[in-house]
C-alpha cells in the first residue's frame, strides 16, 4: 500500500523550487495532450508561453489581466496564511463590480475626482461587505468557509444576471443584458495615454508591497500568521480569533471587491453577464503559486495571465476547445500542490498491518 | 501453576532518560495484576514493550514457558495479549458490530460476528448492542465496546491502561465484576493505575514502580492505602535545609470558588477551586496528569474565562472575565506545559516567539508595527541569561531541544517581570543544570516579591520549591498545606484520590 509520512523537516530550496518544477511539469503533461490530439508538443511551450507576448498589444493585455489576478492573489494570500480559506474570491469581485458599476451608472456626470475615489470605496465595501456574510456564518454558526463563500460565489453570479437582464439592463442596447456605457470619467485615467492601462495597474503591484509589510512587520500580520501556524498560540497570546477572522475576511473580500471594480470600469467600460474569465478561481492558483508571499503573488499573477492569453492562442491558431486554459491552470495547480506534500512528506510502500 | 509471562531485567533507554531500568515481573494465569505508579514511572513504557509497540534494549520475555521476541502489535495480538486503551479508538458513524468488524484483520474473522458479539456480551456481563450506532453510546459503553473486541481474539492476558479514568464511580463497580469474571476464566489482566483504592479492591498482586525501576511486588490488601502511596511516592525526604526562609507580603493572586466545565470529554471539571498566593510566595500544585492541571492553567492564563469576574483577583483586581492580554497587562505572566503550538509557534523565530507573549509588557509594538531591534534584543537576553542553545535569535523554535526550548520560554516570561507567574511543568524534559537554573531563578523572581504558582507533575520539584502545596484529583484542589508540615504519605494519598478536601 502506498503511504504518506512526515518528513520532519522541509528543504528550503524546494520550497521556492516547486513553482519552477510544476511549471515544467505542466508543459510535459500538455506537451503529451497535445501530442494525442495529433499536434507537435513543443508546441505548448511556444503557444502559452511565448507566442501571447510576441503579438502586438500583447504585453498589454498581459499586465490588464495580471492586474486583478494580483490584487485578489495577495488577499487571499493575507487570508490563507491565517488559515481561512476563502475561496469565494470570485463571488466578492462580482459584487465589488456591481457596487462600483451601480454607482458609475447613477453618476453619469460626476467628474474623474469625485466618482474615482467613490468608485475605489464602493468595489471595497461591496467585495469586503459580501465576504463578511461568510465570516459572521463561520463566527456565528461554525460554518464552515470554504462551502459558504464558494457557494455564495454562485449567488452572486446569478444576482449579476439578475440585474444585468432586469432593472440594470440599457433600454437603448438593442435587448442585449448589458447595462448602458458608463461615463469617460468613470474609466478613470490611463498610465499611458490612448493605452488600455488603468489606474488598477499602479495600485496593484503597491497593494502587494503594502501587504508584505502588513504581515512581516506589523501586529496585526503577526497575529494572522500565529493563527494559521499555531491557534493554540494565539489564544495563549490572547489574539482574538474571531476577529483575525472577520479582518482576513474582509481584506480578501475587500481587495477581490477592487479588482473587480477596476475590471468593470477601468477596461470593460459597461457591466454584461460575463465579468472575466472566472478570475476569482484563478487568484488561488495564483496565490499558491506565489507561495502565499505577497510579493511571489506578483510573478505568479504575470505566469497565470500570460495562460489566458496562451489559451487565447491556442484557441484561434490551433482550433482547440476553450477549455484548454483550465485545463493548464488546473494541471499547474495540481503539480504544485503534489510537489508541496513530497516537500513535506515522503512517500513509501507499505506492507499491510 | 507455570507464570503465563514473565519479565526478567527489561531495560529501555531514551535519549536522556533510563525508562525501564532492569524491569522483572511475573503474571500468573488467572492473577489480576497491579502495575502501580506514579506518571512517568515507566509504566506506559513497559506495557508499550509487552504489547509490542516498543522494543526493550536488554532484557527477556518469556511467554508460556518459552522466551519470545514480539516483534509488532500483530504479533502480540497473535500470542493471546489484548490490550484496551485510556481513549478509545472508534468510529462515532457506525454501528458497534461494524466497528469490531473494522479492528479484526481477515475476512474469515468476521464470519457470524454478530451471533458471537452477543455471546461474548452475555456471558461476560458486558451489555453491548451489535446494531447501536457509537455515536449514541456513553463513555462505559464505548469502553466494553473496547474490551469485547479485545475478548473476541481469545487473549490469555488483557491489559486495561487507567481504564477507571473515564468512568463513572457506577461503572467501575461493573467492570471490576467484569474483571474478576474473566479473571476466574482463565484470562490473566494486567492493569494498570494510580488509584490506591481501586487497586486494594481489586488486584491479587501489584507491582511498584518508581523512576523506571521496581520498588516493591507486593499483595496490595495486605497493605494500607498509605503504605501503597508511599511507595509509589518514596520516602526519600529531601533535606529541609534547602528551604529558604520565605518572605510574604500581602496575596497577590486570589482564586475563590472557581468551577469550570470541561471543554471536552476527556477533560476535567474545575470543582469549587479556592487558594490564594501572597507576594514572595510559591505555591505548588501537585497531581497526576489529567487531573484538571490544564483546566486549571487555562482558566488562570484566561485562555478559558471563569463565570464569574471575582473568581480570580491579581492584586484585588477581578480578573475573571479577562482574557490573557488584559492580564498581562496588570502582570500576570505565563508558562504552559506544551511547549510547540501553545507556548511557542514552532515555524517562527525565537525573536517572533518573544513577541507572542511579550508584546505589552516588552512595549514591542509601535503605530502597530513590530519594534524589531527591541524584540530581538529581549530574546538576546533570555538567550544569554538563560544559557539558551540556539544559533541565534533568528533560530526557529522547532530547531531548538526541548530543554533549551523550556529554558527560553521560562526565561521569556521572567524577564516581563511578572507580579504573578504561574508556571506548568518548570523543568519537564530539561537535563539536572538547566533544571537548576530554572529553579533559582524562580526563587529569585520569588524573592523579589512576584506571586509564583508552579504546577507540577513532579514531587520532588515542588519539595524543593514551594512554601506551600495543594494536591489536585478530579478537579478538586485540596487545601494548601506549608510543605514543611506536608508528609508524602499525605501527599501521595491525595494524588491517588482519597478525598480529605476540607
């Protein structure tokens, strides 16, 4: 029988190696699906990895699809490291969106500075506000996490094509379940005039920044790590363990909310029934990936947008199913987190007792 | 009669500790036979060689007249040696008959299982229903779930670990019929315990252990409860002129009617438990483990909150609705007995681990950040001034040995300058200079008039520390004695549960 035990101690060079081993370990494993589907393998490589950058606009797209991965990949980061894992980011970007889209669309003649700045508090409270139901189920009820926000994560989904169809629909869009255009002002300002870069481009790599301290140098992030590592600690230490757990709540919520205001109206310009490529899903990838390091979630963020172009790619210059970019994303996601349990453990045979 | 095991010279060694010190002992067929000691006696040691689970370094056992090398719990499954565990291993989902049938290796076992669950239950006097769900069930029958699968294999030796320790006094009595009943049919029991009237009432035999070594084989009838308690304690005084003279000012940690359900099933109630410390003054609480010690430390740390805030008092101030941080801050300072994951995160560094507990009375934070250099600065000190090795402050606590990791967090809350210190296990699992280092330093800290309570599983530790000792058993505190006017035999009859709670 095969069996699993502990190493005792866990090499350090792996433990930032395994990204770089899993990475490699997908391109072997989609290599070979692509082989069986009667295309040169190599060719993986090149179409997700390589082809996405060369295109024109191509480093572009990149950093306006890394932008939300990021945010949302150090959020859940900050909540993961304290042991809560929210993995209903996907449900907090869409109500993050609606709060910012509802506001943009009920001040169409706000200017830039007026409607910005609310525009940033509302994706926060919406995002931050949706993840606190999850977090008042687990203080309140012991509820678990994990199934609360992923199944809130569907309610939102619906609640956006509610809205979308019904009461937000343009009267003027021809019946499409798209709201109206929401005002120049409302896009905010480009980083670089005539781009597509928003504002959410410069905040994103900051917030990493901001959070990296947070943890490593502050109480507060201290208390969050001490709970992941060791609850007992903490309550010897006398942390308040509902409270860490409404606040990773309500960052990971909060940040999701501004990734995904910044989605609705810095690029997407109008709210439809599709907000993003399920960019909440993905942010946990992202955030392993990133080793749950603020700062690693950067690169990671850049790796698993680089797939989406890649999967793009692979769509219009392979004719292969949409479904190849989940596909890579859930291989890269298993290979890491099978290359983090053999860091840990080691596996043997087992004679049965 | 032909003994139907005997041990002769068992020896087991431990990295820092002789377990079993040449450990001989016969059981005869049909003996109900009494392995009696204090915790940390070897007991569980020895059992653990017998049944398999542990390999003696020296030493022979011979089973039924021939000497066998039991090579893993299979195989002394095998010989006929059952064995019933303190906590049971069951699953709560499903029936008592598939639970059996899950702990009984090959499929040909399990053939007419419920007909002879039935039999075994009816003719031992172990009610139990094959189609009851765990679940359902109390704490005894759990248990008698526990003998019946041992009693299906047909042992020849069943050996029961502290089974009375769950039970109520009700179900005692009809295990103890049990027993004898099995014992009369041919199945010898070895039990172990620490209870002094249990064994009297029940055991043909005992055997004494005593820091890993036999002291005594006795037939515990012929013998007073005192006489058992002191040789399970010892006799050997150690000489009053280590005694300070003590300094007492006025108490500075009260403790009056506190009563505290247990958080879980195998913990234990605090029951109407009253002291008070005075400044200067070390009291210690003596006990068998699992007698209410972590209940009692939780509920002075405030990890646990008493019901009522005047149950607890440090220097008047009612504490018993505040939790650890706030009494901290009036300067209660703590040390639990599990060091990794309660007293210390052991993935963090020595400096983070002086940051858990001595954020407020370090003043370790600013604008709610970590004051870094004065943190690693304190955790430099704990490490000079309590001979701490480590590679430095930046060392993880999980690198560091137990005895070093003790002396740190010991040292980490010395230097918080506490007005009341409670302390769990000081010096558990340290080597005889550390030990001493952690001892004078809690009788400086005593003498510069901070209030100690050390908790304490060794006897020898609180002689030699403490003014005054109370003895904890089942939640009940008994009433402080000055330890000079304190005789073992008195102690270790309070350890063993004869009640003289005043």
């Amino acid at each position: 029988m095969l069996s699993l035990s502990p190493r005792g101690t866990a090499s350090d060079f792996w433990r930032y190696a395994a990204p770089v081993l899993a990475l490699a370990l997908t391109a072997l494993i989609t290599g070979a699906l692509f082989a069986a589907m009667g295309r040169p393998a190599l060719l993986t490589v090149t179409t997700f990895l390589i082809t996405p950058l060369l295109a024109t606009g191509g480093l572009e797209a990149l950093l306006v699809k890394a932008a939300p991965l990021v945010m949302m990949g150090v959020g859940l980061s900050i909540a993961y490291r304290a042991n809560v894992w929210n993995i209903g980011a996907e449900g907090q970007y869409i109500l993050g969106a609606l709060a910012a889209g509802g506001l943009a669309l009920a001040l169409p003649d706000a200017p830039g500075w007026v409607i910005v700045p609310l525009l940033i508090a509302a994706g926060l409270v919406g995002g931050a506000g949706y993840a606190l139901i999850v977090a008042w189920l687990r203080t309140r009820f012991n509820a678990n996490e994990i199934l609360t926000s992923l199944m809130l994560a569907y309610v939102a989904q619906y609640l956006l094509v509610y809205l979308v169809t019904g009461p937000w629909r343009d009267p003027d869009g021809f019946g499409f379940p798209q709201t109206a255009l929401f005002s120049d002002a409302a896009g905010g300002p480009r980083l670089i005039d005539g781009s597509n870069l928003h504002l959410g481009l410069m905040f994103a790599p900051l917030i990493a920044l901001a959070a990296w301290v947070m943890l490593g140098r502050s109480v507060l992030g201290f208390q969050l790590r001490v709970m992941g590592q060791a609850p007992r600690a903490a309550r010897f230490a006398g942390f308040d363990e509902n409270r860490l757990i409404w606040l990773a709540m309500a960052i990971s919520g909060g940040l999701a909310g501004l990734a995904g205001m910044f989605e609705v109206t810095g690029n997407q310009g109008q709210l439809t029934i599709n907000l993003g490529p399920g960019y909440g899903f993905t942010a946990i990838i992202v955030g392993f990936l990133g080793r749950l390091n603020p700062l690693g979630v950067i690169p990671a963020g850049l790796l698993l947008a680089l797939t989406y172009l890649g999967g793009d790619a692979a769509q219009m210059n392979l004719g292969l199913s949409s479904a190849i970019t989940g596909i890579f994303q859930g291989i890269l996601l298993f290979c890491l987190l099978g290359s983090d349990v053999l860091i840990s453990h080691r596996l043997h045979w087992k004679r049965r007792p | 009669m032909p003994p139907l095991v005997e041990l002769a010279g068992i020896t087991k060694r431990f990295p820092g500790c002789l377990a079993n010190d040449s450990v001989s002992l016969t059981i005869a067929p049909r003996q109900i036979h009494a392995l009696l000691g204090e915790n940390g006696a070897g007991k569980s040691t020895l059992v653990k060689i017998i049944s398999g689970v542990l390999h003696q370094d020296a030493g022979q056992i011979i089973w039924c007249g021939t000497e066998v090398t039991i090579r893993d719990p299979a195989h002394a499954r095998a010989l006929g040696i059952g064995m019933v565990f303190q906590h049971f291993s069951l699953f709560e989902a499903l029936t008592v008959a598939e639970n059996i049938a899950l702990g009984l290796g090959t499929a040909r076992e399990r053939v007419g299982l419920r007909d002879r669950i039935i039999a075994v239950s009816l003719s031992y006097g172990l009610p139990v229903d094959p189609d009851r769900v765990v679940h359902d069930l109390s704490v005894g029958e759990r248990q008698r779930i526990e003998i019946v699968r041992c009693l299906l294999r047909n042992p020849k030796l069943l050996i029961m670990d502290e089974p009375t320790s769950v039970l109520t006094p009700l179900e005692a009595e009809t295990l103890f019929a049990t027993l004898r009943r099995l014992a009369s049919e041919g199945c010898s029991i070895l039990y172990i315990s620490h209870k002094l009237d249990e064994v009297r009432a029940l055991c043909d035999v005992a055997t004494i252990m005593r820091q890993g070594r036999v002291v005594a084989h006795c037939v515990p009838r012929e013998k007073t409860t005192s006489e058992l308690a002191s040789l399970m304690i010892g006799r050997d005084f150690l000489p009053p002129a280590s005694r300070r003279v003590s300094v007492t000012g006025a108490p500075r940690l009260v403790v009056e009617h506190l009563s505290l359900a247990a958080t879980n099933p195998f913990g234990t109630a605090l029951r109407d438990v009253s002291f008070s410390v005075a400044g200067g003054e070390i009291l210690g609480i003596a006990g068998i483990a699992g007698n209410g010690q972590g209940e009692l430390m939780d509920a002075l740390s405030g990890e646990i909150l008493a019901p009522a805030a005047d149950a607890i008092r440090l220097d008047a101030t009612p504490i018993g609705k505040t939790g650890p941080h706030g009494r901290r801050r009036l300067g209660g300072c703590f040390v639990p007995e599990e060091r990794n994951g309660h007293g210390a995160v052991a993935g963090m560094s020595l400096a983070e681990n002086f940051f858990l507990s001595g954020q407020l009375r370090g003043v370790l934070a600013r604008f709610g950040l970590i004051r870094r250099a004065r943190t690693t600065d304190f955790a430099d000190r704990v490490i000079s001034r309590f001979d701490v090795r480590a590679s430095g402050t930046m060392a993880e606590a999980k690198s560091l040995s137990g005895g070093n990791l003790q002396k740190f967090l010991v040292g980490r809350e010395m230097l918080l300058d506490p007005a009341v210190l409670v302390v769990s296990q000081p010096s558990w699992g340290v080597d005889a200079s550390a030990a001493q280092a952690i001892h004078q330093a809690i009788l400086a800290l005593a003498a510069s008039g901070a209030a100690i309570v050390v908790i304490s599983q060794d006897l020898d530790e609180i002689m030699l520390l403490a003014d005054r000792i109370a003895v904890i058993a089942a939640g009940l505190l008994s009433d402080p004695v000055p330890v000079a006017e304190a005789t073992r035999e008195q102690i270790g009859l309070l350890m063993g549960g004869v009640a003289s709670h005043a």
